[in-house]
C-alpha cells in the first residue's frame, strides 16, 4: 500500500471538505481513490492501493487569490512527512517556471515586471525550502511564494492572452468564435434583450427533455419556440441542447422510472431526439446532442452512459447530416474518480467516440468553477488553460461551458447540488467583484486558444430556476452584474 504525509502548520486550514476533496494523480493525471485521515502525530495521511509516485491535489486558502485547488509537485511515497504548504508552492512555482520557459521559446515577450516577480516567487521558495528545520518559518516563506507565484500567473496569462489575440486579429479580425449565453428554460424579459444582444453574438438554448416532452405523448415546444424566435430577431447563432442529459433534472420522470430498462430507453432518446431535430433543422448552427453522460451513476452503467451518448449522436446525424454536432462533458479534471474505483476518465470516453467515427464534430467541457458536488474545484487561470491543452491533443474543436458564482449565500432558486458554492473560512466569498475578475481573467485565456471555437456561458439568470448558485450574469432581481459588463467590453474588441 502506498503512502504519503503532510504536516500542516495550522491544521484548522485543512477542513474536514477539504480532505473529502483532497486527492493523488499519477503520470496520466487521473485521480486514484485513497484513504485520507489524521494520524496520531498530527500529520495528514494519505494511503492508496496502489505503490507509486504521484501530484497531491487540495483545496488551499490563498491571500488575495481565496480558494483554489493547488497540486504538489510529483511526490515519491515515504513515511517522513512533506511540509504541506511548501511542497503546494514547489508545485506551483514549478508550473510558472515551465510555462513561462515553453511561452517564451514560443515567442512570448514577458515584460521586466513580470519577469521579475517570477524571480521573486523563485527566491522566496529557495529561502522556504532552505529552512526546513523551522517548519513555522518555513510554511510562512512558502505562503508567501504561493501568493507571488499566483500573482504571476495572472499577469503571465494575461500577456499570453494580450500577445496571442492581437497576432489572431492581424490575420483573421474579427475572431470568428462564438459567444454564447445558455438562455435556461424560461423566457428572457424583453428589457434585457438589449445587453443580451451587446455581450454575445450566439445563444444556447437548452431544449430540456422533461420540459419539451413532459408526458410520453405530450410535446411542449413554446419556450424553444419563443428563444428560437428570439435567436432570429438578433440574428444570433445557435446552439442547440444538450437534448440529452442522463440526470434527475433532464430527464422526465416517465423517462427516469424505467431508464434501467436498455432498449426501452434507448427507443426513447432516438423518439425524442428525432422529434426536436426534425421541428429545429436549419435553425440550428450546432447541435450539443449530449452532455454529463460520463459522470458515475447509480442506475446506469458505463456501458448504458455510453450508448446513451451513441443513440443520440446517431439519431441527430440521422436526421440532419449537415450541422456539426457535439459531446460535452462534466468534471473533465474527473474529481469523481477519487471516489468512484474503476471510472472511466472522460478523455477516455472521448476517444471511444471518436474512434468510433460517429460524426462528433466537436467537445464541449463544463468547467462549472467553485461548486461541488455538481460542478468542479476551482483552479488557477493556468491549469485551466492546461485543461484546454491537453483536450486539444484529441484533435476537436473545443467548446467551455463556464460558470462562476458571484455570492456564497444559499440560493434559493438553484438545484440542491449546487445550492450554494464551495466558500473558505479564511478569505472573503465569491462576490460579483470576484466573478467579474474571473471574467476578465479567463475569458481572454480561452479566446486566445486556437482550439476553442465557442464559449458558452452555462446561466444568464438568476430570476428563475437554474442549475448553480449565483452564476448568472443578472441577479435575481434581473439587474445586470459587473461581470456582464466586462463580457461587454470583450465582446466589442474581439468579437463580432
């Protein structure tokens, strides 16, 4: 059995979620179930089944920056402990070294301020590093290399971005990426269609299944209808789904009694997937035909999760061949794995679709930051745009799903799941504020990608029911937030 120990200066700092969600990766980055505790000397003891060296990956409160989820560097397994905070900042100051090294043999022009401030996360590591016998003084050197450190990411994403769009729009102005607001399944006041208009150049519209077809011979088409409707008034483009999500949520309750029931169910998704393909053709620029399927499920198996995915791409291929036609997936980090022995790691179950030949034209990854279970551990701007790195290898345009919390109270109004976003004890909560840094943080990130050809963000309201806390970009008193503003701007300078 392997194992690995963390002393952790102030434990009050590892809460009993953070270990929940605390886990190890090995060289293919996919989470291995472990067994997480306190042992008698005060250390954090983390045992696996397997024998092997590996990241160590925990939810971290950082000055300036709140939570994240921070990784150690490649850690051998040993019984005398790692000083936790400094090996997080080893990780961390690793990952800007490499990439600022790889940007800059790329052409990446790294200005003496930010060069500097490298050195300085550097420096202050080295002194941590060096005194190991004070573990206080230590762990207090390492927290304030992290915080450098992360202070250079932002502004070395920033630059990439910055450099990166301005060579785009020389040779292709302006950028041809789509833009888009997922609409929910209620109707957009009309007073808002303006500032909808302004921020985004398409729209997803969700043609949830237990709202379309809530009876087995009922079909209510006056929600997709009147967003329809509204796509074409502001000549936006759309995307269309996910027709098929494998969810309590998406799924209607006739539908979801007898899901277990293989060909039954199958028989459904080609009926239903067939009815709104045929009532929607050439009005769809893109069809998310299916989304989440890779998730664990109690009632279905790898194998089910997996032909629900098939009969949906073939139903939508079927009966309109022309419009391409996308995947997307939840958690694509694959957290659950942690927990969930033997899951299929959604990279995985991308590349059976795809060597399948079936028609995908393109992926779409949720990154719903900040909520948990439904969603997936924040992270830094740079290991986001690793994600969409090392999805591009899959050879696929890619398309963000993003949502971020702008508050941490309970929201009333969203799934159980993700009523209220994972908070930190030590720094402030998610706030608009925050959530309009993100935008402008992560945003001109993906756009920079030339993998990504479309960015969806997954919650424009927060007036009507939705799927998380606070990720809207109108309150729930329908008035616009700071972040919708800065969407705005980037719009007007980017896109067309």
């Amino acid at each position: 059995m392997g194992l690995m120990r963390f002393q952790v200066p102030e434990r009050e700092r590892v809460t009993r979620e953070a270990i929940q969600r605390c886990y190890v990766t090995g060289l293919d980055y996919v989470p291995t179930p472990a067994h997480k505790s306190w042992d008698g000397e005060g250390a954090l003891r983390i045992e696996r089944e397997i024998d092997e060296s590996g990241c160590f990956h925990i939810l971290w409160d950082v000055e300036g920056h709140g939570l994240l989820l921070l990784s150690t560097a490649s850690l051998m397994e040993r019984q005398r402990p790692y000083l936790l905070p400094l090996e997080l900042a080893r990780g961390t100051v690793n990952r800007l070294r490499i990439k600022t090294s790889l940007w800059k043999s790329a052409g990446l022009k790294v200005d003496p301020s930010l060069a500097a401030q490298i050195d300085q996360a550097v420096k202050t590591f080295i002194q941590a590093a060096t005194s190991q016998d004070q573990p206080q003084v230590a762990a207090q050197r390492a927290e304030a290399s992290l915080r450098i450190a992360l202070d250079a990411i932002d502004g070395l994403s920033q630059q990439y971005a910055d450099q990166v769009l301005d060579l785009r729009q020389h040779t292709s102005s302006p950028l041809s990426t789509l833009l888009a607001g997922n609409l929910g399944e209620q109707v957009v006041p009309e007073n808002l269609e303006p500032m909808y208009d302004a921020a985004f150049n398409s729209a997803a519209v969700p043609l949830n299944w237990s709202v379309i077809q809530p009876e087995p011979n009922r079909y209510d088409w006056s929600i997709a209808d009147h967003q329809l409707k509204l796509c074409r008034r502001h000549r936006a483009k759309v995307i269309a789904g996910p027709l098929i999500r494998p969810d309590r949520q998406c799924l209607p309750d006739w539908v979801e009694r007898r899901c277990w029931e293989d060909d039954w169910f199958a028989a459904q998704i080609h009926r239903y997937v067939a009815e709104v393909v045929k009532r929607y053709k050439g009005q769809v620029h893109l069809w998310h035909c299916s989304a989440a399927a890779n998730l664990p499920s109690e009632r279905l198996s790898d194998q089910q999760r997996v032909q629900i995915t098939v009969t949906a791409l073939e139903a939508t291929r079927r009966y309109d061949p022309r419009t391409p036609v996308i995947v997307s997936f939840d958690q694509p980090w694959a957290e659950y794995a942690a927990e969930q022995p033997g899951a299929v790691p959604p990279t995985h179950f991308a590349e059976m679709l795809i060597r399948a030949e079936l028609g995908l034209s393109g992926i779409g990854l949720e990154l719903n930051l900040g909520y948990w279970p439904d969603g997936s551990l924040p992270r830094d701007v740079l290991e986001i745009g690793q994600l969409i790195d090392s999805w591009s290898l899959l050879g696929l345009p890619l398309i963000p799903i993003l949502s971020i919390p702008s508050a941490c109270e309970t929201d009333v109004l969203a799934s159980r799941s993700a009523a209220r976003p994972i908070r930190s004890l030590r720094s402030d909560c998610p706030s608009m504020d925050s959530q309009k840094r993100w935008v402008e943080r992560l945003l001109p990130t993906l756009l920079a990608k030339q993998s990504v050809q479309a960015i969806v963000w997954n919650q424009v309201l927060d007036s009507t029911s939705h799927r998380f806390a606070h990720g809207g970009l109108f309150d729930a008193g329908s008035k616009p937030k700071p972040s919708l503003s800065s969407i705005i701007a980037l719009r007007r300078d980017y896109l067309p």
